[in-house]
C-alpha cells in the first residue's frame, strides 16, 4: 500500500509545490514571485511566516522523503538508482530544515541571525541533492526502469537547472528578478523528479 503511494509521491510533490506557493504568494500583500525568493513566504516577520511551511515545507519535506525510500529500497536496480533515492531523502530533510528555520526578512542582508544561516545550508543541501540525483540516473546503466531517453533528458535538466542557477546569482548580484531564476532552476528539477515518478509507476 505505502509503495503505491510513494511511487506517485514525486509527482504529488510537484503538483503539491505549485499550489502552496501560489496559496501562500496569495496571502502575502504585495508578493512577487518575479522578484522575491519561495523563502520568503516563510521569512521571520513576514504575513506568511507560519502559513507557508505549514502548507509546503513539512508535508513536501514527506513527500520528498517518501519518493526517495521507494527509490532507495528498489530491487534489481542499479546501486546509483538506489543512492538517488537517498539524495531525494536528503532534499526532503533540507525542505523540512528550511521551513523551521526561516530565513531573514532582508535576504540581502550583510549579517544574517542564526536561523538564517541554518536555513541557508539547508537550502544548499536542497539545491546540491536534486543536482547530483540526476547525475546519478544519467550515468546509471540503460535499463527498462530507466531509459536512455530519461538519462539524456537527466542531463539536460543539469544543465538547464544550472543556467538558472547562474543567472540567478547574477540577479542576486543586481538585487533584480532573482525569484522567476530560482523557479525556473528549481522547477526542472522537481519536473525531472516529476517524470522519473511517472516512469515508475
């Protein structure tokens, strides 16, 4: 019963993201996706503080650890398959970090508290584990569960996914669009995330 869920758990959490982040983008008076990053729905002082990890960070953080079991404990795979899914694991635990530790009003701020920089590393292992996760299946042998059309497409969501990293930290930079960067790096991962969970199932 718990594998019939998991499976789909990838794409649930996609779906899951998309909504929460626009429930709570709604609730925030003045909130831009463009500019502003997904944490600050759940930044300290901010309208949604306790609302966005509420709705996304803890039930995502599930989601995302779930997904990563299934692939973790799954037979006669590839060993890469199955250490994938402790990087997911590792991306679910970084999602639930980051909601209870919430990131500074100011994300521009020259000295951050302690739970911003908690959050921060937290983030970094979010960001890190969804990178290397496709590395991983790209390199994995060519089986039926994992074909060479999705490692081809694996690599290409590294790259893209790390375009959008860059042009981020560009925007950053420029104190500009950073928010519509990181939800175009972000979203081809968990999209990569979405359709390895469609071919599994």
């Amino acid at each position: 019963m718990i594998e019939n869920i998991a499976v789909y758990s990838g794409l649930i959490a996609t779906i899951w993201i998309v909504i929460g982040v626009y429930v709570a983008g709604r609730c925030y008076p003045g909130y831009s996706h463009t500019k502003q990053f997904c944490s600050e729905l759940g930044a300290a002082g901010s309208p949604t503080e306790k609302l966005s990890p509420l709705i996304n960070n803890y039930p995502l953080g599930l989601l995302f650890c779930l997904f990563g079991w299934y692939l973790a404990q799954l037979p006669n795979v590839s060993v890469l398959v199955n250490i994938t899914g402790w990087f997911v694991i590792a991306h679910g635990v970084g999602t639930w970090v980051a909601g209870y530790f919430p990131m500074d009003a100011d994300p521009y701020t020259k000295k951050p508290t302690l739970s911003c920089q908690l959050h921060a590393w937290a983030g970094m292992i979010m960001l890190l584990s969804l990178l290397v996760a496709p590395i991983l299946i790209a390199i994995s042998p060519t089986t039926e569960l994992i074909p060479l059309t999705f490692r081809i497409f694996s690599v290409l969501v590294v790259i893209g996914a790390s375009y959008f990293l860059f042009t981020m930290a560009q925007a950053i930079n420029n104190q500009t669009n950073p928010g519509i960067h990181q939800r175009m790096s972000y979203g081809l991962q968990l999209i990569w995330l979405s359709v390895l969970s469609f071919i599994l199932v």
